[in-house]
C-alpha cells in the first residue's frame, strides 16, 4: 500500500501542469479574427447602415432628433405608419416597382436567351462580329439616347407609364446576353446532339437539355436584371408620372415631404431595401454558383 502511494505521488509529481481550456480557445478565436479580418471588416461596412437604419427607424420622432443611437422605446408602428402615411402612396409604389422588376426579369429572359444559345452554338459567318457588337452597346450609356428614346416612346403615347422600361426587355439585354454566352460555351455540345439524335430539334434540345444545366446562370442574370430594376432611379424619373412612379422615385419625395421625420424616412427607407436583400441572401448560393461559372472561354 505504501509503495503504490508512494508510485503515485512520484507519477503525480513529474506530470506536467495541465493547461487551462481558456488559452487555447482563446488563442483559436484569436486566429480566427486574424484570418478573417478583412471578411468582418467588410461585414461590419455593410450591416452598419443597416443597423443604424433599423434603430433610428423604430425611435419616436422626437427621440430622432437627439443624439441617441440606441432607441429607449420601440415605435414598430413606425413601419405601418410609413406605408399608409399619404393614402397609402407607398404601397402603390411598391406595386409598381414589382411590376416593373417582374415584367423586365421575364421580358429579359425570353429575349436574352435565345440570342445566346445561338452565339454559343450555331457556326455562321459574323458570329463573331454579332458578339463583338452585342458588347459594344454596353459601352453606350444609356443618357446618350435618352433624348431620341423619349421621343419614339412619346409618339406610341407611352411616356407617362412604365411600359417605355419594359418592352425593351423584349429585345434583349447585352449584360445577360454575354454573361449566358460564356456559360453555354461550357457546357458540352454533345448532351444537344444526343438529343438531336432522338428526335429533338433545334429549340426542343434548347429547351429541355441545355437550359436545366443552365440554372445558375439564368438564376445569375434574372437577379441581375431584378436588382437593377428595383433600384432604378433614372429610368422611371424621366419616362413615368406620379401615378407609375417606383420606389426609388418615390422614396426621394417621399423623403422631402418628411424631412424632418428620421423615424418615418428610416422606416420607409429600410422596407424598400430589405426585399432585394432577402432575395439575394435566399438565392445567394445559385446566384454566387452562376457568377463563378460564367467561364472565359471563347
């Protein structure tokens, strides 16, 4: 019995101290800021406005005034209050601004993407020189034809409306055209012979074998042209009347007509916002997937 005491104590005595669980996790959250340093500095960027919205939004209006950053009363009423303020103009521009993204995303999509599968697939003399020229217009900002623009629209009685923003849609859309151009290109050519060879044609083999591998990039260039048209400022000013005004146009008189209101501006401010911004983050996967694989080949 004394001799095993004694081994015991010897064993206890030359092991070393144990370390305390607190250092190492310490020093892994350590590593893992260090590592990811610039991703939470861009992160804090851009949920910073956010937050700052969503706070001054859900204070009183008196409390907006003050130097508070932190709301000693939460005013959720603010939200209704900003769509029904007005006679509920903020819904109507809601409204139009989801006609207006919709119909553009849809309108795009038949009309981009024909063009190009055809670029990507079909063998013709100028095939080339048709690519070259659909990116060119690209560089052509749309100011500079806005004058002769608003006068063809203003001759088919159409100024006033959002229709002079979406039936262009109807004709394709350079953007979207190259991004789906350089994803087909990746995509093998015989999956569409194997379906040629069972009897498909041209824009059967189209439809049902090349465009389901196609998803993320169509997911890609749909989100493009949805946040785009969402966010469309110019567009709608100088083409609609205050019937058929978006968001982006109302929210600047919007702003003017409140402007002392923080709370209210805030509120409405952040509600046009956060439908794009659940949009991306449910479909960032496919989106960020269709990004990345829109290769370079030529």
């Amino acid at each position: 019995m004394t001799g095993t005491t004694l081994a015991t104590r010897r064993a206890t005595a030359v092991r070393p101290p144990a370390r305390p669980r607190s250092k190492g996790r310490n020093r892994r959250i350590l590593y893992w800021v260090a590592t990811h340093a610039i991703a939470i500095a861009l992160a804090i960027m851009f949920l910073a406005p956010l937050v700052f919205m969503f706070l001054t939004a859900v204070m009183s209006g008196d409390e907006t005034l003050t130097g508070s950053l932190w709301p000693h009363g939460w005013h959720w009423s603010n939200f209704g209050t900003a769509l029904t303020t007005d006679h509920g103009v903020m819904l109507r521009w809601l409204f139009n601004t989801l006609v207006y993204a919709v119909l553009a995303t849809a309108f795009m999509l038949v009309s981009s993407i024909p063009v190009a599968y055809a670029l990507a697939r079909f063998r013709f003399r100028g095939r080339k020189l048709a690519f070259v020229l659909v990116i060119t217009t690209m560089m052509l900002p749309p100011q500079v034809t806005i004058v002769p623009m608003y006068i063809l629209w203003a001759r088919f009685h159409l100024t006033g409306t959002l229709w002079p923003l979406i039936i262009p849609m109807l004709f394709g859309d350079a953007f979207s055209i190259f991004l789906l151009r350089q994803f087909l290109v990746t995509i093998p050519a015989e999956y569409a012979d194997a379906a040629r060879v069972d009897g498909c044609g041209e824009f059967a083999a189209m439809l049902r074998v090349v465009l389901p591998m196609a998803r993320p990039a169509i997911a890609a260039v749909a989100l493009f042209q949805f946040f785009y048209a969402w966010n469309d400022y110019f567009g709608p000013l100088i083409y609609t009347k205050p019937d058929s005004w978006t968001l982006a146009v109302g929210l600047s008189t919007f702003r003017a007509a409140h402007h002392v209101e923080w709370n209210l501006t805030m509120a409405a401010t952040l509600l046009t916002v956060l439908p794009v911004i659940v949009v991306f983050f449910l479909a960032q996967r496919v989106f960020i997937q269709g990004v990345t694989l829109t290769g370079v080949k030529g």
